[in-house]
C-alpha cells in the first residue's frame, strides 16, 4: 500500500468498526425490547450500521488490495486489531443505558459525517452523505427517549441520570486524534475532531436541558482504542460475533 | 468490439420491470434504485444505489436483475454505488399514488432537513385523514415509520423523507 492508502485504510477501519460493534450491541436487543416498536427501532438502528460498516469495510478491504472482502475484515480480526471506541462495546445495561450511548454516539457522528461529506476523498465523501441521513434518524431517535425518560417518571429520571453519568468517561476519546487524523487532515480527507467537541457538548446540554437532567461533571476520560486497547466488552462481544466462522472457516450458508 | 444486441434503452426497459421486493407495488426504477446501464463489449453493466446503505433488499434486487436480463441473453454485471446518494425525491409521483393505494404512506416532502417537524402530519393512506400520530420512527424495515390514524384507527406505515 502507498503512504495515503495506508492512511485511508487505517480511517476506513475505524468508521466501520464503529458502525459494526455498536450495531452488534444493538442487535442484542432483538426480542428483548421493553416494547415491540422499541425492538424494531433498535434493531432497524443496528442494520443501518451494518450497512454503514459493509460500505468502509469494502473500501478498506480496496485500499489494501489483497482480495479480502468485508467479511474477511470483519470476522477474521482479534481484539487488539480493533480500532472501535470503546463507548461502542460498552454493554446494553438497561434501556437508560442504551439510549445514553445513544445520544453520546449519534451526535457526535452526526456533526462528524456532516464534515466528512466534504472530503477529498470520493468513497469518503459519498459514504458520509449517505450515512448523514440515516444519522438524523438515529439522533432524533435517542433524543426523544432521553427527554420522555429524564421528565418522565421519578424512576426514569434516576436511570437516565444513572447511565448518563456512567458513560461520560468514555466520550472524551470519540475526539481523540493521531497521526492517522493530522496527515489526512493536511490532504483535506478527514475530520479535525476538535472542531466537533463544542459543537457536540452545546448540543448534548440543550437535550439535557429539555429532559431536566444535568450535564454529567467533567472526570477522568478513558482512552485506547485509537491503540487497539480495548475493555474485556470486545473480547466477549467477538467470541460471539466470530464463533460461526473460527469454528467453520468458509462456511456459507 | 462486438455490435451490441440491445441498446440502453431496451435494457432499461426491461429491468423496468423489476419491482422492490419489500414494496412490490413500485419498480425499482421508479423507486428511483435503477441508475445507469452502460453497455460493455460483453453484455452490460447496469448501475444501482441503495435505499438505505443496509437495506437487506439489494441483494435479492442484483439476483433478480441478473436473472431476468439472462433470460434475454445478455450478460449483466450489478455495481452498487452510494454516490448520489439516493433520497426519497427520486420516487417518481406515479410511484407515491401506488404506494399510497398499497397502503403506505409517501413521504410528504422532499429530503427534509428537519425531520421532527416536518413529519408530524402525515396524511393515513386509508381514510385520508391528518389527524395522524406517530408511533414509533422505524418500522417493519428501515425506510417506513410508523403511524396510526386517529379517526379510522388503522395502524399504517409511512415511507420517510430521506
């Protein structure tokens, strides 16, 4: 691979794994619900993100130029091949929990795929259009629970307060950037993060505001993923994920 | 270079035939899914861009354009491609009064960007009726929302703008 492909595959790896570990999180939720259209809201959620991994992986898997397809790149990685955030593994918890990750997730990626669309890069640039509309979606999806939940009832309150607080440790590093960042930046391919962070908690506090719920204190933010270095979350979430094809390399159905 | 069989036009009139295999009351051309056909030196290559990037459609809607185009003899190479990006403005307005017959309800503008206002009063595809709430944002698959009529009180769904 040239410098750049190298570059852009790192980049492309990283918007796919985020789209594929947090989609499998959510596909967890498939007949577990709290209500039959929340069962299909979330999974409708957890098949966009497959998409949204399907088209950056394929692209990834171009940029490399070794023949793998998406699957490969999706089943055939161990943990620390990674590049995931970690809020994305972080378990289900209750449903204030998902809905919190939600909210941190969707938008953050919607303020994040409303610069990629103008990157240099082509696939980037149609991949973030795409995914833009979709992301709208899920925004306004995690916004309205947490305001039914934060002004709802004395117990909901409680928890979305709860699963607020818990996850905010993991929000500083969705902005966290490295060479891989810096160098596409300079070739005006990829997103300067910390132009997205005021943006983001300006319109993180106007949700909370309309849910009479409080910002989350700012404390110690946990990193790593950027490195591969993951919460023992991955390892369980790939042992399932991956069991068909490590136990029945090629199988096909 | 071997004189093509069937020029573009006739191709595309045959794949104009192929319906959306989760709405089969509308084609896939006036979904606006069916993009481009270019004809190569071995058969033709006919261009394609999803509804929604995971829309689990596409692959049954690639088999069935190859299958159908084989049927006449040609060759067909299926490419996806995500650029431009497909909106709900490309649904042509023949193919919106069929879906309202169908019973779901088309979107009501064109790509909106602010998706909570604009999508608060969506006409029930039974009853005609606007006294309509919504539900829940996603329905039986990733495109639909879904609503229900506070008159007649059926339970519909509604394509979203996108």
């Amino acid at each position: 691979m040239t410098d750049i492909n190298q570059l852009k595959y790192s980049y492309s790896l990283r918007l796919g794994d985020n789209a594929w570990i947090l989609s499998h999180r959510l596909a967890e939720w498939c007949s577990n619900g709290p209500i039959l259209e929340e069962d299909l809201a979330l999974t409708n959620l957890a098949l966009d993100l497959i998409g949204r991994a399907q088209g950056f992986y394929k692209y990834a898997a171009e940029l490399e130029g070794k023949g793998k397809s998406e699957d490969d790149i999706a089943y055939r990685r161990n943990e620390r091949q990674y590049f995931n955030n970690l809020i994305m593994e972080m378990p289900n918890g209750n449903f204030a929990d998902t809905i919190a990750r939600q909210l941190y997730v969707s938008v953050f990626e919607y303020y994040f795929f409303r610069e990629l669309k103008n990157s240099k890069d082509e696939t980037f640039a149609a991949l973030a259009a795409k995914t833009l509309k979709e992301v709208k979606y899920h925004m306004a999806h995690a916004a309205d629970w947490t305001i039914r939940l934060g002004d709802g009832t004395e117990e909901s309150h409680k928890k979305m307060q709860k699963a607020l607080n818990e996850l905010w440790m993991y929000t500083g590093e969705l902005f966290e950037m490295n060479d891989v960042d810096s160098e596409l930046m300079a070739q005006g391919v990829s997103v300067d993060l910390s132009m997205l962070k005021p943006k983001w908690e300006q319109h993180i506090i106007d949700v909370l505001k309309e849910a009479t719920l409080a910002q989350p204190e700012d404390i110690y933010m946990q990193t790593g993923s950027r490195q591969g270095i993951h919460t023992e979350h991955l390892g369980h979430i790939l042992g399932d994920m991956q069991y068909l094809q490590r136990a029945y390399p090629d199988a096909k159905w | 270079m071997v004189a093509a069989k069937h020029t573009k036009e006739e191709i595309f009139e045959l794949l104009s035939q192929i319906v959306d295999p989760e709405i089969p009351a509308v084609t896939i051309e006036e979904i606006g899914m069916l993009q481009d056909v270019n004809i190569t030196e071995t058969g033709c290559e006919v261009i394609i861009t999803p509804t929604y990037t995971g829309c689990p459609a596409m692959g049954i809607i690639e088999a069935d354009i190859k299958a159908l185009l084989d049927e006449h003899g040609i060759e067909a190479k299926v490419k996806l491609v995500y650029d431009p990006a497909w909106t709900t403005d490309m649904i042509t307005d023949v193919a919106k009064e069929k879906m309202r017959k169908y019973g779901i309800a088309p979107p009501v503008n064109s790509s909106c960007g602010n998706i909570t206002v604009a999508e608060r009063e969506i006409e029930c595809p039974q009853c005609g009726s606007q006294n309509t709430e919504v539900v829940s944002r996603f329905g039986s698959t990733a495109c639909k929302a879904l609503y229900k009529c506070n008159d007649c009180k059926e339970p519909f769904e509604y394509f979203k703008c996108h």
